[in-house]
C-alpha cells in the first residue's frame, strides 16, 4: 500500500512532465500513422493491426484505464483513437471497456487514500466546487449519475470524488456502465467525423 501512495505522490509531482511526454508522443505517433498511411488506408491499417495481434487491443484497454486513473490527456483523444485503429464497434468496445475499469480504479483508489489524495488528484477548484454537495447523499448521485452521462463533464475528477462520497461501490459501477456509453459513442463518433474531415482537407 505504501508503495501505491509513493507511486501515485511521484505521478502528481511529474504530471507536467508526463503531460509533455504524453503530447510529444501523440503528435509523434499522429504524423507516423499519416504519414505510413495507416490512418488514410483501411488495408494498411488492417495489416499493422494484424501484426500487432491481441497486444494491440489489451495495451489500448490498458492505455485508456491508466488515462482515467492518471488524467493527463482528455479522454476524448483516446476514445478517438480508438475508433481510428479499431473501427466504429470495436472501437467502441476497447474504450468502453478500458474507461470503465480505470473509473471503478479511481473510485477504489480514493476511497482508500482518503480526501487529501482526491484533493491532489484533482484540482482545487474541481474539489471545492463539488465538495459540498458529498454530505447530501442523493443529491450527490443525482448530479454524479447526470454528469457521467454528459460527453463534457470532468469524468475522470468525478469518480475520485465519488471515491470519498457515501455511495457504494455497487451503485458507483452500475452508473459508470450505464451511464458511459452515450458519451463514449458521441465522443467516438463526433471526432472522428472531424478527423476525417480535416484529413479531406489536407489531401
């Protein structure tokens, strides 16, 4: 346990730096799709995904989980790129499943480390905003089951703030699954639509 809480102090120390890595990476990774063709050619994407195996869709599951736990990057870039490699359903899928499973994370993780950990983890004005409402139980998970639902709403804050409210886990879970894939599907869908958008432009 003393080893999570050291890694996850070193994560909010390095946050900066990880954002600029995190950024360089995603510019590196966009130009090389491009640029190879992978993003502009269903055969070639079809071949580098086939290559790639069952690691392809375990390490984006994986990507997106450690995304939501550790919220640098909008998740809206990941559920995008997800739909880029793995198409309109399996796209889908792989980001419905790696978001759910760092939410329920991020819930676990707060409501083991207490309010001071979710106080670091999210912003100060995040927490101040809606700390007041976590001693009103069901107004709380009005708003949270409203929120989660919404493609705009800081998800990733919210289940650390939820983490430290009265609800049980069971009902945190039943909102995240039934609540996510309206705004995964509007954000898969709707920026891809700008993405092969820009891409007609730039041809």
């Amino acid at each position: 346990m003393a080893k999570v809480s050291q890694l996850i102090k070193w994560l909010d120390d390095k946050k900066n730096i990880i954002l600029i890595l995190c950024t360089i990476a995603l510019v590196i990774g966009t130009v090389y799709g491009y640029s190879t063709g992978i993003f502009t050619d269903q055969n070639k994407m079809d071949t580098f995904l086939s290559q790639s195996g069952i690691m392809a869709p375990l390490l984006f599951i994986l990507i997106q989980a450690v995304q939501v736990v550790v919220p640098i990057l909008p998740g809206a870039v990941g559920c995008l790129f997800g739909v880029i490699f793995f198409g309109t359903i399996k796209g889908f899928v792989f980001n419905y499943i790696g978001i759910c499973i760092g939410s329920i994370l991020a819930f676990l993780l707060a409501r083991n480390f207490g309010q001071e950990f979710v106080r670091k983890m999210t912003s100060k004005k995040f927490f101040e905003k809606y700390n007041k409402y976590l001693m009103k139980e069901n107004q709380f998970e009005k708003i949270f089951a409203l929120l989660i639902f919404l493609p705009v709403a800081p998800d990733d804050f919210l289940c650390y703030l939820a983490g430290i409210s009265r609800m049980s886990l069971k009902k945190f879970t039943t909102i995240i699954l039934l609540g996510k894939p309206a705004a995964i599907m509007l954000y898969s869908l709707g920026l891809n639509q700008v993405f092969q958008a820009t891409l007609q432009m730039i041809r």
